[in-house]
C-alpha cells in the first residue's frame, strides 16, 4: 500500500505543477488577482506531495518490502537500519526521487517565505519552477518509476553497493541535492524577471539569500563528498578530476560567480544581463550534471543503472529547458539595460575580474569533461584528467585568489594604484614571506605548490584586514561572512598545496610484530584478527603507532567483504593529529605470511576540509546579516510609521 | 564462538581466492627520487578496467600489474615520459589523463586561452574607459 501512496502523491503533485504553470500564466496574461492568489498556496501543496512520496518510498526501505522491485533490487533485510534509510537515494530512482523533492520544497519555501519579490516577478518565478518540476515528475513517473512493483516479490533483495554503505550516505547526497537544486530558485527568479522584464537591484536583494542558500549546501556537499572518498577509497586522495565530481564543481563555480554578481547588482546597480545569465547557467550546470551521472554515459559509483532511453529523456528535458531559457534570455536581454559602468581598479572592477576567472574556470572544466566523451562518440579514446585539470586550472585558481585577496581592499567606484598597493602590503610581504619560508625549511617543491601556500598566507591576512581597526563586535555580520569565506578558501587552499607537497609514503611488507617507520612514526602490527559485522565479515589490523617518546596509540584499519553483493573495501583507520592525519590501510596477506601495509603521513590534510566547513559557514553568515539587516529596516520604518 | 568460525569460513574464501600481487604493485622503489619520479607518473596513468581512477590509487589487479610495470621500466633507467610513450603505444591514448597535445587534442588545450581571449572582451565591455 505505501508504495502506492507514494505513486499516488507523485502524481498528484505533478498534476498541481500543471495546475502552478496554467495559474501563472492566466495570472500574468489576464491580471486576474483571484488566480494569482492561489499560486502560493498550490507550490506549498505540490511541495508537499512530493515530500510524502519520497517518505514513502523511504518507508518501503525502511520496512524492507521486497515487493517494491526498487527495494529488491538496492536493498537487503540484515543490512543496518541506517543504510535502509539512506539506501533510499543509493539508486537510480530513488535519487531522482530525491532531487524532484528538492524541487518541489524549494519551490513551496519560495511561496513561504519570499516576500521582497515584486508580486509579478514571484508569479512568473513559481510557474518556472512548477515547469522544471514537471519535467522531472514525467521522467520519474514515465522512465524511472521508484515504486514498481516486483511479482513474484523474491525472498530478499541484492543488497547495496558496499562502498555506498557509509553514514556519509546519509549526508552527502542530500546536502549535495539541496545545493545543486536549490539553484533552480536562481533559474526560477532569472526566468521570472525576465518574463516580467523587472530586473534591478530589488530582485537582485530578493535573489541573494535562495543563492547564498543553495551555495552553502553545495559547499557542504562537496566538501562532505571530498573527505567520504579521501577515506573510503583508501588511497587517500580527496579531488580526482572524476567527471562527476566535476558534475558537482561546476555548478558551484557558477554559483560562486553568481552571488559575487548579485551583490554588484544589489549595491551597485551593475551587471544586469550577466548576473541573469549567471542565474541560467548555474541551473544549467545543475541538470548538466544530472545528465552526465544519470544518462549512463558513465561508469562510476554514482552512475547506478544504465540505461539509453533514460539518457534520451534527460537529454530531451536539457535542451527545452536550457534551450528555452537562454532563448527568453536572447530575446529580452535587449530591454535589460546593462547597468552601470564600473571603473576597472574599483571593488566592482575586481568583482568583474572574479567573475571572468571563475567563469573561464567553469568552461575549462566543463570542456574538460566532455572532451572524451564526445571524442569517444566520434570514435577517439582518449582520457582527460588530473594533469590536463592541473595545468589548467591551477594557475587560473591561483590568479583567482590573488585577486580575491586585493577585492575586499578596494573602494567602490573608483580607487587609486598606490593606495591599493599601500593597503596590500602586508599580504604581499606575508606571501613572499611564506614562499621563502617553505623554499627554506621544505625545498623545492614545484611552482604551484610552492605559490599556493604563498598566495594563502597573503589571502589569510588580506582577508582578516577589513576587520582591522574597526569595532569587532559592530561590524556588520555579512562583512564577517566575507572574512570567514574568505579566509576558509585561504585555509582550505593551504591544506591542499601542503598535503600534495610533503605527503609521505610508506608501502610495506610486513610480519606480525615488524616495525615500519613513516615520517616520525614508528607503526607495529600487532596482529590481525577476524570481527563480524551486521552484513560483512572483516580482518581487522591491530597497529600500534608510536612518535618519539609519547605513548602509543592503536589504529584499526579493515578489510570488509560483503556478501550482497560480493565486494571488498578497504576501510582505512585515520588518526587525526596536530599537524594532520596519519593514513593507513590493511592489504593482502602475501605467500611468505607478510601482510601488505599502506601508510601515509598526510600534513595539513584536515585543512583542506577545515576550509570548506568555512567557506560555507561565512556563506551562512552572510545569509543572517542580510535578513536581520532587513529585518531590522523594516523595524524602524514601523516605527517610523507609528510615529507619524 | 560459531560467530568466529562463521567468520572465519567467511574470510578464507575471498582470501584464498586472491592471486598474489605483482612485486613492486605494492613496494616503493628503494631509490626515493625514482620512487617519487615513479609516483607522479603512475598519478597521470588511467587504470584501464576502473571506473576512471588512475593506477597511483585502485586496488585493481590491473592497476596493480601496471604500477608494477612502472617501477620496473623507472628503476631500469627509463624517463618517465618515455613509459607514458611506451604504454602509449601499447594501450592508445586512452591510457594518460594528460592527453598528448596533436590532431585530436589540439582544441583542447586551446581552449582555456581562447576561453580567457573571449572573457577579457566580455569583461571590457562593463568598464568605462578612464
């Protein structure tokens, strides 16, 4: 019975998205006030019938119902309860399911909570979104229906990709959800204003906070899904240039440039037609990504079923709404006026310049990754990754921070060389500082390296420098964001130049009882022993480890099998210390009785995700600061008011 | 204690069923310049039967056998680039996350700067001339 529940709300809430799309445009085209009065609360509606369709197909994991040929085919009864939970979204429909849910609650807090949007432009907004819903609801209801039935229901199901099984599974691709299709808000209110041909700074200060939003999920997303693959895969890398990491990537860059050019919207009246386009092409990203890991047109742990006429569909569904969106774009951008003009060394100029380094970063990527897969389909194989990513992008990520670390110094409008330049030396003698430094205690270590730790220390103290001389507890919170942004991509940057530059290797073969040495430690295998979990049997390492003269302590490193289905991971034991994290993995036991060890001294690792918890955390911030600024705008005018 | 021996019978087969790793799969070079010089290249090298991981991190057979080759070829004196050729030759373009840059590539690596030509107009654009 639940799973038909759950189909029933499916198709109720995409007949409501009908209903959302006829009420907007009868509401639009006739001015009927009456018609436009039910939008919000029918978004509020379709929000929520969708919600209880993706309850209840949690519900069918939940309970193990076999029946359901979703439930049999991902899920198996002794697995733990929260991977039953979380299996819900570890498959091909049920993680569609979950992006439509995003969907659709987006689109029900938009009816909630938005109140700045001039009422037009929120009508226009809410039957975009209703749109994109019910072109999602078609692929789930007509290709990828979660709640089919199985007959005969077979005894027990195949069980859940093992790599899968992580908590990370109950974290990772929901925030990663949220953010990726939080944007469509952005899409939603681009699509809108341009209907409605009302683009300024109101629309931009109504946009900010759904961006800020989605971006702070998206961060989290990323950096959550960043350190889940550093210590599931066991070789203890944490960004591979994988084509669907770069599936989540180039969303977020486009985010990025898009919430800087809110603000120049918002406060300056500037980049008008841009900040639009932003708006287009971060959904765009969105369900580009969507494409890639969901059409089968790749192989990897995020790619669950493969199958030709789900790509079609999804394809299909890429080119009308991406189509039509940049079509409506052609067609207005005409009667948007392009705003002000900015003076080139101004806060606006840099703010430009971000926008043109992360935008030329989002088209590297984005040709990056579908280099080999339209090679491939005109018969060439070949691969494009890490190196390729490396050369390209690095240097460009690179003059991206250099430029971050000079923007929050300039004056709006108009500023002067010297007085830059004055008000940047202490960055710069920080970087010079700390290059030299690392070139003097660590060596050579290779040009980006050696200019990522360089270009952190300038943005970490270039970050912190709009704080300096100003009454800490009265700056605004949203400057405090920034700072905290800012210097999260300092600390995150300096994580990443420093683990790549003086990480230590250690591979070894070892008898029970044999010292190995990595960097300053001293690690013993004590023995290995058998445990058993609730689906999977391991051997478990006993490794005391040992740094000068401290006490020892153990770490455990696994090796898991799982019988549904047959697989075996590597569960690494991490120990997370001062100055990073000591890696290690359990391999195979050799012929000759020795067992394979793999050791890593990884320093300022932790850094790299420290960094990321930061760039969202200013994001948040800066959300705050934006509504209690309004909050308390409104305030005084009620005051003022009464009063009068 | 049936747990243990459940468990027991449980690991025996998957380790039983295991074939010996290549020397060198999973031992560093004893020289640490080759060793390193080895790494960076097996980082650049695509494990050819994994879902897009390079040999420097799968736990593959395969991947295991090429680091193995790696090494080998490193420790016998060969430069790095002159592996990546070898193993060019032998498995195609396919086999290296840095693709050669030539007939089919060229576009490729043009595009970040032609990308950067065109944000550079765009960006003019917004600036009042002094």
């Amino acid at each position: 019975m639940t799973a038909e529940f759950g189909l029933a709300a499916l198709w109720f809430a995409a007949t409501l998205a009908v209903l959302q799309i006829a009420l907007s445009g009868l509401a639009l085209r006739r001015g009927r006030d009456d018609v436009a009065a039910a939008m919000r609360p029918v978004a509020i509606v379709q929000g929520a019938l969708v919600a209880l369709a993706m309850a209840a197909l949690i519900a069918c994991f939940l309970a193990s119902d076999m029946s359901v040929a979703l439930v049999a085919a991902n899920s198996h009864s002794a697995k733990p309860w929260l991977y039953k939970f979380a299996g819900a979204w570890g498959n091909h429909e049920g993680s569609m399911l979950l992006w439509v849910t995003i969907l659709g609650l987006a689109g029900a807090a938009v009816a909630q909570f938005e109140r700045r949007l001039p009422e037009r432009t929120l009508i226009a907004t809410l039957g975009a979104q209703a749109a994109i819903a019910l072109g999602f609801y078609a692929f789930l209801l007509f290709a990828s229906n979660p709640f089919a039935r199985a007959d005969p229901a077979p005894a027990d199901g195949a069980g859940l990709n093992p790599l899968l099984q992580d908590p990370g599974l109950a974290f990772h691709p929901p925030t990663l959800y949220a953010g990726y299709v939080g944007l469509s808000v952005a899409f939603s209110f681009a699509v809108g204003a341009l209907l409605t041909r009302d683009v300024g700074p109101v629309f931009a200060r109504a946009m900010r906070p759904w961006v800020l939003g989605a971006w702070v999920f998206l961060t989290l997303g990323i950096t959550a899904g960043s350190y889940w693959a550093y210590y599931e895969l066991g070789w203890g890398g944490w960004w591979f240039w994988d084509p669907t990491e770069n599936a989540s990537l180039m969303p977020w860059l486009a985010a990025t440039a898009l919430l800087h050019s809110v603000s120049v919207l918002a406060t300056r009246d500037g980049l008008r037609a841009w900040t639009i386009m932003l708006a287009v092409v971060a959904f765009s990203m969105s369900m580009i990504g969507t494409f890639l890991v969901r059409s089968g047109i790749l192989t990897s742990v995020h790619a669950f079923a493969v199958d030709p006429t789900r790509g079609s569909f999804i394809l299909a569904l890429l080119v009308i709404y991406i189509g039509g969106a940049l079509a409506l774009f052609g067609a207005r951008v005409g009667t948007v006026r392009q705003g002000n003009l900015f003076d080139p060394l101004s806060r606006e100029g840099a703010l430009v310049v971000n926008n043109l380094l992360l935008s030329v970063i989002l088209g590297v990527v984005l040709i990056g990754t579908f280099y080999p897969i339209v090679a491939g389909a005109m018969g060439v194989q070949l691969s494009v990754g890490a190196p390729f990513f490396d050369k390209t992008v690095g240097p460009l990520a690179l003059l991206l921070v250099a430029v971050m670390a000079a923007g929050p110094l300039m004056r709006w409008r108009r500023d002067e060389v010297g007085a830059v330049i004055e008000r940047l030396q202490w960055p710069i003698a920080a970087a010079l500082f700390a290059s030299v430094g690392v070139f003097v205690l660590g060596g050579w270590i290779g040009v980006l390296p050696t200019a990522g730790i360089g270009l952190a220390a300038g943005l970490a103290v270039a970050s912190v420098a709009p704080l300096a001389k100003r009454n800490l507890r009265r700056a605004p919170l949203t400057l405090w964001g920034m700072v905290v942004a800012h210097l999260g991509v300092a600390v995150s940057l300096a994580g990443m130049a420093a683990s790549s530059a003086f990480t230590t290797e250690r591979l070894a073969a070892v008898y029970v009882g044999d010292p190995v040495r990595v960097a300053g430690f001293t690690v013993t295998l004590d023995g290995v022993r058998p445990v058993i979990g609730d689906n999977w049997t391991a051997l478990e390492a006993r490794l005391s480890v040992r740094e000068g003269e401290d006490a020892p302590f153990v770490l455990r490193p696994q090796v898991r099998y799982f019988t549904t289905p047959v697989t075996t991971t590597n569960e690494s034991a991490i120990a997370t210390l001062a100055g990073g994290q000591l890696y290690t993995v359990l391999g195979a036991l050799g012929d000759d009785g020795r067992w394979q060890l793999r050791l890593w001294w990884k320093p300022f690792v932790t850094l790299i995700w420290l960094g990321g918890a930061m760039i969202a955390a200013g994001g948040a911030l800066s959300i705050v600061g934006h509504q209690r600024r309004g909050w308390m705008k409104r305030r005084r005018r009620a005051e003022m008011e009464w009063y009068a | 204690m049936r747990k243990f021996v459940l468990a027991l019978a449980l690991i025996a087969a998957p380790v039983m069923a295991q074939r010996p790793p290549a020397a060198l799969a999973y031992t560093q070079l004893p020289d640490p310049a080759q060793e390193a010089e080895a790494r960076a290249l097996m980082a650049t090298l695509r494990c050819l039967v994994c879902q897009g991981q390079s040999i420097a991190d799968s736990d593959a057979d395969m991947a295991g056998d090429m680091r193995a080759l790696v090494r080998q070829r490193i420790a016998g004196g060969e430069r790095p680039d002159e592996v990546r050729q070898w193993l060019i030759a032998r498995y195609g373009d396919y086999v290296t996350f840095d693709p050669p840059v030539g007939g089919t590539t060229w576009p490729l690596w043009v595009a970040p700067i032609v990308l950067l030509g065109l944000g550079m107009l765009v960006a003019r654009a917004s600036f009042r001339r002094r």
